[in-house]
C-alpha cells in the first residue's frame, strides 16, 4: 500500500503529526513518498520494516525514508504510545540546508530506517515538546513549532546515529565472526562472512574498519594464515594441499603472504614448530 502527501497532510503546513497506540498504530504494510520519524514515549511495539521486525522500546526514535516498507504489530500483549510526525520533502530540504547535505548521507542510504534511543532526559525533553502541540489552534504557530522540532530532532540523529549504530552493528558482528571459525566458513571466505552477518559488502566495510581497523578481506585473509600455521604444526599435510584447504588457490601467493605475516615460509615455519615439540 502506497500513502501519499495529499492524502492527509495539510498542504498549507506540509507537516502532520499523531499520538499513537496499539490500536491505532497502522498495522498494514505501507509506504509513502513522504518523510516521517515517530518516538516511542512508553511501551513497546513490534516494527515491521524492509524485512525486518525491531522490537521497540521506550526512547527509541525512527527515522523513516519515502519508499521504506514499514508496518506496527503487537502480539495483543503490548502497550505502547507513539507519538508520529510526518512531513513532506520541502521541509525535509530545509532541514538539510540547516546542517548541510554531507551530514544526511548515513540516514539516507542506511539498509534500515536509522533509529538511536534515546536517554531519559532527552526523553522527556521531545515528550514535552510534542505535547505542546496539542495547544497550537492557529497554523501559523503550529507549524513554526513543527519546524523548529524537526531541527532538535535531526539535532538528535546527528550527534548520536553513527556511534550508536556502530555499537549494535558490532555486537551482531561478534556472533558472525565467531561462526566463521570453521574450517568451511575459512575456506569459503568473504561469501560466507557476509551470509553470517547479514550485512551488504559496503555496510561490513565500514563496521570493521570503525572498530576493528581492518578491512573484511584482512580479516578472513589473516584468519586463513591462523589456521594455516596451525595446520603446519599439528598435520603432515604438504604445503600445496594447506593452501588450497585454507582458501588460497595461488601457492606462490599463500607462500609469499605466509612469510610476510610469521617471518618464514610455511616449509621452515613447519621445520621450527616440529622442532619445538620435540
């Protein structure tokens, strides 16, 4: 389902806004070529977006792009409010010349609607805020209130979107590299790292060189020599077949980069484990 602008906002102000619940919460799969963020002021919901389901809490603000396909769902066990504020692409313009383009790419191009939480403070802050809404009776004044939110809101989002995100995208990326800590997972490499994340090549990229300094390829490329050093000592298994089993189709290749990272070709790092053992 597709909603649009002249649906329901008021064309003279260009900004609408709703408090929410449970029951009034839009529970069919929708999206519409306008912008909107909503706050969840207490409770919690289900969201339904691009896929993927969010469990909600209280705090928590969502940013929400045209074409983003997005829906609320509860198990019937949930409370929660919602206070929702949409807006249309001339506003959103405006608030980008506020702060300037470069600033937006991260909210723009996320694979899921950006979302931070907020602290308690900050809370009760845009809490009080939107409920002064509700004493606006001339449009005038309603929208000049509505504006100025949106620049404390995208004032939110920039400070706190990167490194809050960067935060949960590391903490499911733990789990992910753990899994690759098989012998196939190794051999397959790169494929098999996106699969057990579940993120885009460009997305991986830029979490592991935030908080881990390396690139994906590194990362796997160095895991693959760990575990083929580890080979070298512990099976008599010759050099060509290691390579291969670890990954690296080039011997020559694996030669090279094996001496870069120990300090010895495989053959002489093999010699000196044996010799240790014994």
């Amino acid at each position: 389902m597709k909603i649009y602008d002249t649906d329901f906002i008021d064309a003279s102000i260009g900004i609408e806004y709703r408090f929410l619940d449970i029951k009034t919460a839009l529970k069919s799969l929708h999206s519409h070529n306008y912008y909107e963020y909503f706050i969840v002021l207490s409770g919690e919901i289900i969201h339904e977006v691009n896929s993927q389901k969010q469990n909600l809490k209280e705090g928590d603000l969502i940013f929400i792009r045209p074409n983003d396909r997005h829906r609320y769902l509860s198990d019937g066990s949930n409370y929660c409010s919602i206070v929702n504020v949409s807006f249309v692409k001339e506003h959103f313009e405006m608030v980008k010349a506020y702060f300037g383009d470069d600033d937006f790419n991260a909210l723009l191009t996320a694979e899921i609607p950006p979302f931070i939480t907020l602290n308690s403070q900050s809370l009760s802050f845009l809490r009080k805020r939107h409920n002064m809404l509700n004493l606006y009776s001339d449009k005038k004044n309603l929208a000049t209130h509505l504006k100025a939110l949106l620049i404390d809101i995208f004032s939110y989002f920039l400070i706190h979107y990167e490194q809050q995100s960067l935060n949960d995208y590391k903490k499911l990326l733990q789990p992910a590299l753990l899994q690759m800590n098989t012998p196939e997972n190794i051999e397959e490499g790169l494929p098999a790292l996106l699969r057990c994340s579940g993120f885009s090549h460009g997305h991986l990229c830029r979490i592991m060189k935030k908080e881990f300094g390396t690139t994906p390829i590194k990362y796997i490329t160095d895991l693959r020599l760990q575990y083929a050093a580890n080979l070298l000592a512990t099976t008599d298994s010759d050099i060509l077949s290691i390579s291969v089993r670890v990954g690296f189709s080039s011997l020559s290749y694996f030669i090279t980069i094996f001496k870069k990272k120990y300090g010895l070709p495989p053959s002489k790092y093999r010699s000196e484990q044996n010799n240790r053992a014994h």
